[in-house]
C-alpha cells in the first residue's frame, strides 16, 4: 500500500496542464470495439484505471499500438471472445467499474457480451439496471449467475426501440449507444445522459460512420448502420483535475494558471467555485487563480439564507467535485450546506477533515453543513487512508494547506484517476514525497 508525505503550509505558483478526461477514456476506449478498422486516441490519462481497461482490450484480442505519450492506436479485427468466459476475464473485469462498457459495443457487433459485476470506488451502491434494461429493450436477452456475480447479454441482431432511461446514467447512456449504432432500425434514448464526454462519444462515432442527433440534448435518435469505420480521436482535459487544482490554489493562498482547459466544456464549475468567493479569470483558453491573500467568502442567497450546493445530472454540477467543494468551504469565511445526492457513502470522509480542525456537522450520509475557519485556524496535519479517488484528492488539498506533516496511505485509490500527481505537485513548489 503506497503513501504520500505531504509537509503542507506552503504557496505554490506557476502553471499546471490537466490531464486528458478520465471518464471520457473508459467511454471511447471500449468503442474501438465497433469497428475491425484502426482508431488513433490522443491524450489518454496514464492513470491505473484506464490502463487496466487498455489491457484489459490487449487480453480480448485488440491490436495495441503505443504512438507516444497518451497516445495509441487500436485495431479490434480479431477478437477473441473465449476470454470473456475466463477466470482471468472474470479477475480483470472486475477490478475495475469501467469495464461494463465493453458488453454494448461487444454485445452489437458479435452478438453477445459479458462481465464480472465491476468494482471501483466505494461510494455507495452503483446500479446497472440503466445498462442492461437498454439492452433488453433492444431486443437483448439477459442472464446473471448469482453465484459468481457474472452477467450476459446475447442476441442474433438488436432492433432499434423507444426506450426512457430510468435514470440519465452517464455509463448507462454511452453503453446503449453503442449498443444502438449497429442496431437494426431506429433507437430513441430519452433522458439521455449529455454530459461533455458522451458529446464525445457521439461525435467520435458519428465520424466513424454511425448516425446519431441530438447529440448534446437528453434525447437521441439513432439510425443503425451495417458497420463502422476507424477515426482520430483527441480527448478533452479532464473536467475533475481542473476543479481539483482550482480547489488548490484557493486552499493554499496560491497563485496558479490551469492551462488549456476547454472552457466551453465546463459547465458550472466555474460559477460554483465564484460562489465560494474564489476569483477565476479566463485568460484565452486558461484559468488563471490569483493568491488569495485575504480568503475568501462564500455568497449567501438573495435572501440572505445559506448556500446550499448539491450535485445533479449535467448539466448540473458534478458530484465528482463535491468532496473539493467540501475542503475548500473548511477555510472560508461563511457556511455552506453540500448535499451530495447521487451517492450515500461520499461524505464518510470527513471524520478525517474533523479531526484536522475543520467545523463540519454531517448531517446524514447525503448532507453536511460545512463552517469556514476564514483562516484564522489552520488545518492540522494527521494521519490518513484514501478511501476513493475524489475523497482521496480532497485530503490531500487538505493535507497540502495544513500545519505540519501529514501522511496518506492507499493513494492507489489516487492514483487510479490522477497521473504522476506527485511529480506535477512538486513542479509547482509542493512538499509531497512518495514513500
């Protein structure tokens, strides 16, 4: 189990540049699977989960070609589906939530697709009912052995149906879509996940020849084709790592520019860390974070009564950032109420914060009432497990902004979403060994 010492108090300064978007690589990685032609994706995150899905793909039988760093090349022309009926299969699957993407393109082209239940972070119960109900409706028959947690989905050919998601599921949404591309017939999603990287999705399929409107919306049509093409494909930076730095900066009295972030495509992340007093200036494509010398304070209602901030589907604020809003409220002047309603264990971690000093009541798993110390008290430093990557991202702000030397372990759970965090934190002025 690794660690990070982390000596914090300390300003950091200079430029930082995110990396490519975590939660888009599991989506577009598993599309190589629709197509026997070769798919070039370009800014691809060195980062554990992702790897294992790119090996994962290696072990099914997809040609792998490394162009350079965060780039590669696929060519699924020979597939190897004995391995999905492998203890080896049913050992990697289900290391990692980002597998269950594989059964749609899987399921389309060869007609059948299956999966170990996928792991991941540990942050309540993660349904995938979205997932396969889609695939029933598309004419897909379904089974699950109880025993060794396994599910499948096979069929001759899937028809294009109506079908209204119980739920906008971000996962869910990219799996019936590219289940739907070689359907035969029409497919109509409602309540469709839109999020920036599904955007991405569709666009990158569309280029390969499938045929899908509405992309940006919560209501898709798509025309099945016969077959799809190759692409280049380059992904946006990571939306999470951007709100993380931002986070940063302000918690640490630093002066830093996000560099090249895609500012069309980050919603209102922006605007709820402003609610937080924290100053973010566009420069161009950048966001430039000035030291907050004087802290900063978050905004009440009109009414005067306190800020509740809470997560939703998109375009509504990520939850993945929610454990960021959380830690950057500890030190500011006023309280926030954060209401993490997508996930009930996310906020378990902040008895740690507690026990650094910060004035957090949590209310029940979904809500905690967060009071700002505007400073005046700095954060200790102690000793921490990271319990999931957000969670873990977020102690280590804290853990950065504090008095004294704290210590992190299991930042595997860190560094499954965050590449070379270590190195980059150290480039702009962190005290952050690797033990």
């Amino acid at each position: 189990m690794g660690t990070f010492k982390i000596e914090g108090g300390h300003q950091l300064k200079g430029s930082i540049q995110p990396q490519g978007a975590k939660n888009e690589a599991l989506q577009i990685l598993c599309a190589v699977l629709l197509t026997s032609e070769k798919v070039t994706i370009n800014n691809i995150p060195d980062i554990i989960d992702v790897n294992k899905l790119i090996m994962l793909l290696g072990n099914l039988g997809v040609k792998i070609q490394k162009n350079g760093p965060g780039s590669y090349t696929f060519q699924s022309d020979d597939v190897n589906l004995k391995y999905l009926e492998s203890e080896q299969f049913k050992e990697e699957g289900s290391g990692l939530r980002g597998s269950i993407m594989i059964v749609g393109p899987l399921l389309s082209r060869f007609g059948k697709g299956y999966i170990p239940k996928p792991g991941g972070d540990k942050i309540g119960r993660r349904r995938l009912d979205t997932h396969f109900e889609g695939f029933i409706k598309l004419g897909a028959k379904f089974r699950y052995n109880r025993e060794d947690y396994f599910y499948g989905v096979e069929a001759k050919r899937l028809k294009g149906t109506y079908m209204l998601l119980d739920e906008a599921s971000v996962t869910g949404t990219a799996n019936i879509v590219m289940a739907a591309v070689l359907a035969e017939g029409t497919t109509t999603i409602y309540n469709a996940a839109c999020e920036p990287y599904l955007q991405q999705l569709c666009k990158m399929l569309n280029r390969m020849g499938a045929k899908i409107k509405g992309v940006g919306s919560n209501l898709l049509k798509i025309e099945g084709v016969e077959k799809l093409g190759g692409t280049e494909h380059t992904m946006l930076p990571d939306m999470i790592e951007i709100g993380s730095w931002i986070g940063l900066a302000a918690m640490t009295k630093s002066e830093l520019t996000i560099k090249n972030v895609s500012w069309e495509n980050l919603g209102q992340i922006p605007d709820v860390f402003r609610k937080l007093g924290i100053t973010i200036e566009r420069k161009g494509d950048d966001i430039f974070v000035p030291a907050h010398k004087d802290g900063y304070e978050i905004q009440n209602y009109i009414d005067g009564s306190i800020l509740t901030i809470s997560d939703a589907p998109w375009p509504g604020f990520t939850p993945d950032l929610l454990s960021i809003i959380l830690v950057v409220a500890t030190q500011a002047r006023g309280s926030v109420l954060v209401h993490q309603k997508m996930f009930e264990s996310r906020l378990f971690f902040v008895d740690k914060l507690i026990d650094m000093g910060a004035k957090i009541i949590l209310c029940d798993p979904h809500r905690a009432s967060v009071i700002g110390h505007d400073f005046t008290s700095q954060l200790k430093a102690t000793t921490m497990v990271s319990p999931d990557i957000r969670a873990g991202i977020s102690l280590l702000i804290a853990a950065l902004s504090a008095k004294g030397t704290s210590t992190i372990h299991n930042i595997e759970q860190i560094d499954r979403g965050y590449e070379n965090i270590d190195e980059r934190l150290r480039a702009i002025g962190a005290k952050i060994i690797r033990m």
